[in-house]
C-alpha cells in the first residue's frame, strides 16, 4: 500500500507534512502506519481529518454558520473538536477489553517518536508529570539547583519542586518572552552555578536550546526541555524532540494536539527512557499488559522511586488518530497567525509576537500572543475585560512564578528585583484566540475589537489585511515579510 492509497491532501502545506509523516512512518522496520491508516480512513477515502477545512471560510466544513451569525457570537479563547477517527479508535479500545496501559499506548508512542525524529518516547499522564520523571532521569543529587524561566506554567516549577529539586528563576528577553543567553548567565552568575536546566519554547516559538545550555555551562545532557506548547515546533537541526537529554510533551485539550489529558517524554538516551518507563508506574519493572499476556510471568521488580503517571489507551487512542489531523491543524493556525499579523501591523499600542528569523526554525502557534503597551488607550486588564463584554474569549500565559506566594515561601525569595521584564512584560501580554476552528471573519473581528479598546472612542481602524491571504502560499509570503 503506497502512501497515495493513505493520504489524500487537501491542503498544499499540511500535505507535504502529512507525506513527509507518512513516509517516515513507512521506513520504520516494523510500520505501525499500515493498519493505523486504514483504520483511520474514512469510507470516502479522504484523510484523517475531521472536518475538512472549508474552501471559502477557511473554517472547518459544517461550521460555515459561523461566518453569518450576528456579531456577538461568542469567540471561545480555545476548541477541542475530537475527530471521528478518535471516536471510532475510543469505541475499538473499549470493545477490546484492556482499557489501561496496553499495546495502543505502545503504538503512540512508536508514531509519536516519528513525528519528533526521536529515538525513543514514552508516554505519562501529562506533561508535568514528564517533567518530574524527566528531572528524575537525570540522577541529580538532592536539591540541585534547576534554571527555569519564571514566566511559565506553575506545574512546571511544581516538577522541579517535587523531584526534590530547586528551582532557579531566570528574567526574560522581552523581544522573545523567553530567557535569553544573557539572563540565563546572569541567574547562573548569582546562583553561583547551577546543576540542570529546563527550557520552555514559549508559545510554540523554537528556543535556542545550544545557546541557553552554553550559556549556563551545562552540557545538553543536563537540559530538559518543556515542549508543552511545541507539538509541531521545528529547529534548525529539526523538530523539537531530540537536541536534550530529553524533551516533555503536552497532549491537554487546548493543546495542538489535543486528547484531553496526557503527555510524552522523549529521548535520545534509552537509558532515561527506560528510567521513565519504570518510574512512571510506581517503578515497577513490568507494566499490568506485560505481566498478564499469555505466557508472561507476573513477577516484577521495583528498584527505583516512582509515580503512578501512565496514559491510557483510551487516551493513546484518541492522540493516535489526531497524528494524522495534526498537519491539517498546524497549517490552519500558520494561516491564522499571518492574518493575525497582517490585520494588527500599524495598530498603535499592539505589538505582535516574534516570528522566528531565517534559519531559526518555525513556529507552532499554539498561542498568539500579544503585548499591549503603555502608549494604548486602555492598559491589558481594561483590553481583556473589554474583549470578554464583547464575547471573545482570551488568556493570560503566565503570571511570573517569582511572584507566587507558594514558590517565594519555598524558595525564600525576599524581593522580584531580579526580574524586572517579567514583571513589566506580564502586565501587557495577553494571549488572543487561536484554534483550527477559527474562521477568517472570527480573527477580523477580534482585531477589530482589540484596535477599537486599545485605540480609544476617537480613531477608526483600518484594516491592512491583503484581501488574498490565505492559503500556504500567502502564508510563506507573510513569513518572508516578518523576517
């Protein structure tokens, strides 16, 4: 079976992603995709993705409504649509009588690694988790000292806590909203050296992951990566998944690539790999589906401490089925980000989120996120009340963990004087609706909305969006543009 018979593209970008996928799938010595795919076609033939993208709204089909429903309808910040696909693999894992971890979660796993250009990857409960065991993996003496932005998701400063480790906050780049080389030297400097590292590729954007190590004089062995946000996210030496000593995946229902709950761990070092296997199951040696196949001993052994973090195959199931959506998505939220773009250039008070330059990469776009500066007429808080009066859902992504009562308490922080971009950026940032259900006409009127707060009562927008922007062309046009 070729991949022609497999893979229908109706997208010029996800296509080629999807091909590429495919292909490396298929050069696998054992292939998973050649029963995978045929169960995740449908009986027309066309792809895994549900729904298909509409030609003219550039929204998914069966949701054209959206684009002639009164203004008010509501904007959700984010969508999780499961596909038919995830149903159908659900309702087969059900039938099947093994629920918990089994033979779905290995295949996962096997197609996961593939689409990072891992050697290895396991998978946990959820992305923290990932982080926990991941630190773990590493065999850090007690209480080592962890670099970590400041500016990220709480649970991620949890794992460091609860691997028994501490966490060391680093000050951001306001250009990035990532720690740079600089900060990172300097929250090394005044830590007086630090042990280990976690780098966060900020909303999907490709952290310079070399340089952030070199600059805490780790070695990238000593560097885990937090890809929560990075399913999709590509570095100049490839995906995001394999630079580290390990890398930590996020599979949350907002993520973009949904199952609910759920993350990865993977790895080029089957040694952590094989820690992580074992710790994610209270340490035991042999998982439930190992010990009970027929002719399997039901002996195990625990030598390592541990967490009780595995996915299930319900889950796996789901993630299995959306691998093969995930191209369609990704190209979606590239288009939404270049509109994105184009309707907020020249709005006085917005600045746009960094674009990777020429050789860095690119972006995933999990989330779009915006700052709103002094020079607008209302400052963040005034924008997002104003936002959700008018029906359109938006987020916050983070507020500095230096200024958490829970994390100055353990760490016996007595001042935020060492953060100061943290504390300025994270009173303007504000994280606007991105999802592949959006439509064009959705993105239009969230800007329209956000320049008319940010503007004030006295100045008109005007909108510098090319009426032709869509599709993967105009896409890699705009990009070229923002370099």
């Amino acid at each position: 079976m070729g991949t022609e018979s497999v893979v229908r593209l109706n997208h010029p970008v996800a296509g080629v992603h999807r091909a590429l996928y495919v292909e490396r799938l298929m050069q696998r010595p054992d292939p998973p995709v050649r029963g995978f795919c045929e169960r995740s076609r449908v009986a027309t033939g066309r792809s895994a993705t549900e729904p298909p993208l509409d030609t003219a709204t550039r929204a998914p089909r069966g949701h054209e409504s959206m684009t002639t429903l009164h203004a008010a309808t509501p904007i959700p910040f984010a969508r999780t649509v499961v596909t038919s696909e995830a149903i159908d693999g659900v309702t087969r894992v059900l039938g099947s009588g093994w629920l918990t971890t089994g033979p779905e979660v290995v295949e996962f796993e096997k197609e996961f690694a593939v689409l990072v250009e891992a050697r290895e990857a396991v998978a946990v409960a959820s992305c923290t988790a990932a982080l926990e065991l991941a630190l773990g993996a590493l065999r850090l003496p007690p209480r080592a000292k962890v670099l970590t932005p400041t500016m990220t998701f709480c649970g991620a400063v949890n794992a460091i806590v609860h691997a028994g480790l501490t966490p060391v906050f680093v000050d951001l780049d306001p250009a990035s909203l990532m720690p740079s080389p600089e900060t990172v030297a300097a929250a090394t400097a005044r830590a007086h050296g630090v042990d280990a590292m976690v780098v966060l590729h900020y909303a999907g954007y490709p952290a310079p992951v070399v340089a952030l190590a070199e600059a805490a004089d780790l070695p990238l062995s000593r560097v885990v990566e937090d890809a929560a946000h990075a399913v999709g996210t590509v570095t100049p030496g490839g995906p995001v998944g394999s630079v580290s000593a390990a890398t930590c995946f996020s599979f949350y229902a907002t993520k973009n690539l949904p199952i609910g709950e759920g993350g990865m761990v993977t790895t080029d070092d089957e040694e952590i790999a094989d820690h992580v296997r074992r710790a994610r199951l209270h340490g035991m040696s042999r998982d439930a589906w190992k010990r009970y196949l027929p002719g399997a001993s039901w002996r195990y052994e625990v030598d390592t401490a541990g967490l009780k973090a595995n996915m299930t195959d319900l889950q796996a199931a789901i993630g299995r089925a959306h691998l093969f959506a995930f191209p369609d998505w990704q190209a979606r939220r590239a288009e939404l980000a270049a509109r994105y773009d184009a309707m907020l250039s020249g709005v006085r008070g917005v600045v746009r989120p960094p674009r990777p330059g020429r050789g860095e990469g690119s972006h995933a776009w999990h989330l779009y996120v915006v700052r709103i500066m002094p020079d607008a007429h209302s400052d963040r808080d005034a924008v997002l009340a104003g936002l959700t009066e008018r029906g359109i859902g938006t987020s916050v992504h983070f507020i500095p963990n230096h200024q958490q009562p829970h994390f100055r308490r353990v760490l016996g922080l007595e001042s935020g004087r060492h953060f100061p971009e943290a504390d300025r950026v994270s009173e303007q940032i504000l994280s606007l609706p991105l999802h592949p259900w959006l439509t064009d006409q959705d993105v239009d009127r969230v800007c329209e909305e956000l320049a008319a707060l940010v503007a004030g009562p006295h100045r008109a927008f005007r909108s510098t969006v090319p009426a032709a922007l869509t599709g993967a062309r105009a896409v890699a046009e705009h990009e070229e543009v923002r370099r």
